[in-house]
C-alpha cells in the first residue's frame, strides 16, 4: 500500500489545513476502495 508515499508527499506539499484534508479523504477512499475489493 503506498499510504506511506502520500504522507511523505502531502508532508512535503500541504500548505494548509485543506490541502491536509484533502489527503487525508483521498487515503480514506484509497482504503475503503481496497476494502471493497477485498470484501465484495
């Protein structure tokens, strides 16, 4: 899984909280698309 590659890249990109936020919502579709896969 590559979250560790999104955070170090938002680490180094984000310059403010929505940018942030915006991250952190595409690593949770990240998840719930692999969870969808691996369950359905």
């Amino acid at each position: 899984m590559q979250t560790g590659n999104l955070r170090l890249y938002a680490d180094a990109q984000y310059s403010s909280p929505y940018a942030m936020s915006v991250f952190v919502a595409l690593e949770v579709a990240m998840l719930h698309k692999i969870w969808l896969a691996c369950y359905f």
